[in-house]
C-alpha cells in the first residue's frame, strides 16, 4: 500500500506563534500610525482659526509644564500634552525665554515654541493703525482688541481730557469725533492713552493745514459742517479691493470732489443728503445699499428723514476727504451710487440716476 507523504506531515509549532507575533506588530503599527497622524494634526492645529491676540507673560523659573498649562489656560493652544510632547521631541523644553510675549489662538505649536524659545517678546514700542473713516467707536473697540485698553468706555472716558487743541471748542462739541487723525501710531510702554489722543490731535493740526482753514472759512458753512460733510464723503467713496494704484487713488479723488459737490447741490436746494453711510453709522452696520425700513429709523443723523447735515461728524476722515469738502468739483449733478466694486457714478436727474441704477446695479 502507497503511503500519503502529507498523512504523517507535522505542523511546525511556531509557525501559529510567528503569526500572532506578526499580528501583534501589525496592531501595533496601526496604532503607531494612528498616534503619529493625530500628533501631526494636532501639533499643526492653531486653537482657533479666528484671529485673537492674547498677552501672555512666561515668568522666569517656569517649568515647561507650567508653561504648557499656561498656554492652555489662556486658549493659546488646544492641547498642553501635545505642547508637551512637542518641546520634549525638539529639545525646546529648556530653551523657552521668561518675558512678554502676544501670542495669538491662531498660530500652531510649531509657530508659538518658536517664538517663545528665541525670546520674541513684546517690543518696548506697538505700532497702532487707525483706519480712514473709522468712528470713535470703531477706535475704542479695536484699542481694546489690541490690548491698548481694557475697555471702550475708558477711551470714551479720555476723550473728555483737557487737550491743548487749536479746534478745541469744535472738538468738545463733537467728543473729537472728526479730530482723532487716520494714521499709524507708535506707542511706548510709558504712553498713556490720553498720549495717543493728542498725538492724533496733533497729526489733524500738522495735516490741515492755516491756508485750508482760511479757504474752508470763505464757503457758506463753518469748519464743522465742512468736517462733518468730509466725514460723510469719506465713507461714500472707495474701492472693494485692497492693493491701489496710483491712478485709482487718483479717480477716487476726483469722485470725492464730484460726491462734494452733489451734496453741496442737495443742500443749496434744501434737499436732503440721503447718505447711507449716515444711516450705517447710526445702525453700526456697513451696508453700500440701506433697507427701507433703516431708513425710517429715528435719529438726528438719519439724513433721509432730516435735511441738512447730522449734528456731528460720523468718523474721522482723511485729509482727501477734508480737502474734497473744502475744495469741491463745479457740477450740476445732484444724484450719484456706488457700484459693487465701488465706482461711483452721477446723475444730474432722477432719470438719469435711474438709468445708472439699471446699468451699475444689476
């Protein structure tokens, strides 16, 4: 009888234990990779992707946990164990610096060791930049977001200090609303914040200059209603893009002057303004185009309900805008508008304002 050769075969006994050896170091590869891809994604995350700048003061001595959790605390990072594992990975644990530092929710891991281990605190000097057009409201919120102040009502609370201001009077009127100068700022740890108002008043005084005012004192209107009407041109013209060239800084004039001159032409008439931008200030909104019903809101700077000028400037203009108001184009035209990327257009008639509003606000 022929014998099976694989009747009698014998299974090799480690054969089952390489196996599970194998599967062991699968599962643990697995695992490897897993922890690895959540690391990467973490350590690469920024806490939040809205911007938001925090003050954060490592204090000498700080451990690199204590910092961990100080960051964490104050919602720099997301995780202080991957903050952990990250410095210990890099050798960076020993290498952060004691000081100051504004950090900000936004920034990865990798981003915030860097800063900290190379000591890029807080410079003795902070730049502010004050935009065109922007309100005193506008001013005390974004001092507060940069940390300036701690709240809006302390800026509102300056801007009743005594300043040495040669339109005093006119800006005691207006709690400076017109007055505080667009412009960057350079601020020391020593500046107060009545030292920043003044440097603003001060840039206003070295930017209009005796030979405007004499010009803004020959017109119908005192200095003002001019920067009040200056303030409204302001917020009336601009463009929906951020680099400019020379030429569009240069037709944006030309339809300051035009925008001036349709108001200058509403008013001899005794026609009302109409400005959204006077509407918006008072909603806190930033609509090119108001609602109706925004229309029919009740306030003295509603210059769709009211003829005549607001009672107050409605932001702080730049010099262009100043200069428009108080040089104006020659025109007939007593309707203009905006396109959506901010071309402005004018209109003698109601017709003809008509017809533009078809072409441009389709």
């Amino acid at each position: 009888m022929q014998m099976n050769p694989n009747e009698y075969q014998i299974i090799d006994p480690k054969r089952g234990l390489r196996k599970s050896l194998l599967l062991l170091l699968a599962l643990i590869v697995v695992v490897g990779l897993v922890m690895v891809t959540y690391y990467l994604t973490k350590v690469n995350a920024a806490a939040t992707d809205e911007s938001h700048e925090i003050n954060i003061t490592v204090e000498k001595g700080f451990s690199t946990k204590q910092t961990g959790q100080l960051l964490w605390e104050e919602k720099v990072i997301g995780n202080k164990y991957i903050f952990l594992i990250y410095t210990k990975l890099h050798n960076a644990g020993g290498k952060i610096q004691a000081g100051e530092y504004v950090l900000n929710s936004n920034m990865a891991i990798p981003e915030i060791v860097d800063i900290l281990t190379h000591g890029k605190v807080v410079s003795e000097n902070r730049n502010v930049t004050m935009i065109e057009g922007w309100s005193n409201k506008q001013i005390g919120k974004y001092l507060v977001n940069r940390n300036i102040i701690s709240s809006e009502t302390e800026f509102n609370n300056a801007l009743a200090g005594n300043f040495d201001f040669e339109f005093k009077i006119l800006g005691d009127k207006f709690n400076y609303e017109g007055f505080l100068f667009p412009d960057t700022y350079t601020l020391s740890k020593e500046n107060h914040l009545e030292d920043l108002i003044s440097k603003m008043l001060n840039n206003f005084e070295s930017k209009v200059t005796d030979q405007m005012v004499e010009d803004a004192e020959k017109t119908n209107y005192d200095f003002g209603q001019i920067l009040i009407l200056a303030s409204i041109i302001e917020k009336e013209v601009g463009r929906n893009k951020e680099n400019l060239t020379d030429e569009d800084l240069e037709i944006m004039q030309n339809e300051r002057e035009l925008v001036a001159s349709v108001f200058y032409n509403r008013l001899e008439i005794g026609m009302a303004l109409e400005s959204d931008a006077t509407i918006n200030y008072v909603t806190g909104k930033s609509d090119r185009s108001v609602t109706i019903e925004d229309t029919k809101i009740k306030s003295p700077y509603n210059t769709y309900a009211n003829r005549g000028l607001p009672p107050g400037p409605i932001g702080n203009p730049g010099i262009d805008s100043i200069k428009a108001a108080i040089y104006p184009a020659n025109s007939d035209y007593l309707f203009f508008l905006n396109s959506p990327d901010g071309t402005a257009y004018f209109a003698k008639t109601l017709e003809e304002h008509g017809e533009n509003r078809a072409k441009y606000l389709r």
